[in-house]
C-alpha cells in the first residue's frame, strides 16, 4: 500500500528503518510505544495495528525524539547506559531466583492443600495430642505395681516396690531421651 509521502510499514520495518537511517536504538515496541502516545503524530497512519509512514517516519523522528529519550524508551538496548542498583555479585542469576521462588510458591499451595485435605495439621495440636498420650501411658505404667499386688497376692511388699523401682527407672530414662 503506497501514500503520496512514502511506503506504509509496520511498526517492526518502521523501528528497522529508524535503526538504519539514523544508528539509534529503536525497537518494534518502542516505536507502537510513541506512535500510540501521540508523539509521532505524521507519520502514524494508524495505532491497532500501528502503521507508520516510511517517507516521513525518520525526519518526524529525527525532530520529535531526542537522542538521550530514544535510548530511554529502548530498554535492554546495547547503549543503555543502566547503572546496577547493587553490585552483581551480590545478586543471583535472575533464572535461578526465578526458579527458587516458583518452587518455595510450589511447597506453599501443597502445603495449603495437604492442609485442606487434612492431610496435615498444625504442630500444636500435635503437642497436645501426643502430651496426653505420654501422660496417659506414665499413668498406667504407674498403676502397674498396684494391680500386680490385686492380681497376684502372693507377691511381697519388696518385690512390688522392685517391680515400681524398675517402671519408675525406664520411665526416667524415657523422659531422659535414652
């Protein structure tokens, strides 16, 4: 499609052109970027798709985009200048922090779910729970000398206080962690 000032391009060939003509830094997103701004305003032909018109494009260009906002407006270009807001070798390869947050991500929601599923439940209720077992357990441990004597009354006050000695002596080691 030709108009009487020049060839329409799109807004990739437009940006080609730019970086031909003139050596700056210009990208396909950086010139739809200006062209739907409203800063190049002749030579848009239109904003969606962006069509640009090639014989005024680098002079309205050229007049309209200061150097220092051309390189601005084109990040990641070689010629940026972006001073690193730490030095690198404090910061991680940005893949590899990408990677550790999508993963630490990845254990909450399954955290999350194991939990609705109740699958898991909280470390409290653990505590409790497992308090009460111990408790219960001691409790009936000690109550084993006393039944002994119900059961079998034949045995001796001594060797009923042997039997409590040795329950009293593995509870302690129990409760010592041996």
């Amino acid at each position: 499609m030709v108009v009487a000032q020049g060839l329409i391009l799109t807004a990739g060939k437009g940006a080609d052109l730019i970086r031909t003509e003139t050596g700056r830094s210009c990208t396909r997103q950086n010139l739809e970027k200006l062209c739907k701004q409203g800063r190049l305003p002749r030579s848009t032909v239109s904003t969606a798709p962006v069509r640009v018109d090639g014989g005024l494009l680098v002079e309205e260009y050229l007049n309209s985009i200061d150097k220092r906002q051309s390189v601005r407006d084109c990040p990641g270009a070689p010629d940026s200048p972006s001073p690193p807001l730490r030095p690198t070798e404090d910061l991680p390869d940005y893949n590899t922090s990408r990677a550790r947050s999508e993963f630490e991500k990845a254990n909450l929601l399954e955290l999350e779910r194991k939990t609705k599923e109740a699958l898991l439940i909280p470390a409290e209720q653990v505590q409790k729970t497992w308090a009460n077992a111990v408790t219960i357990a001691r409790t009936k441990l000690l109550a084993i000398p006393t039944r002994t004597r119900q059961r079998i009354p034949h045995l001796s006050l001594e060797e009923v206080a042997i039997i409590e000695e040795l329950i009293r002596e593995s509870l302690v080691e129990l409760s010592d962690g041996r």
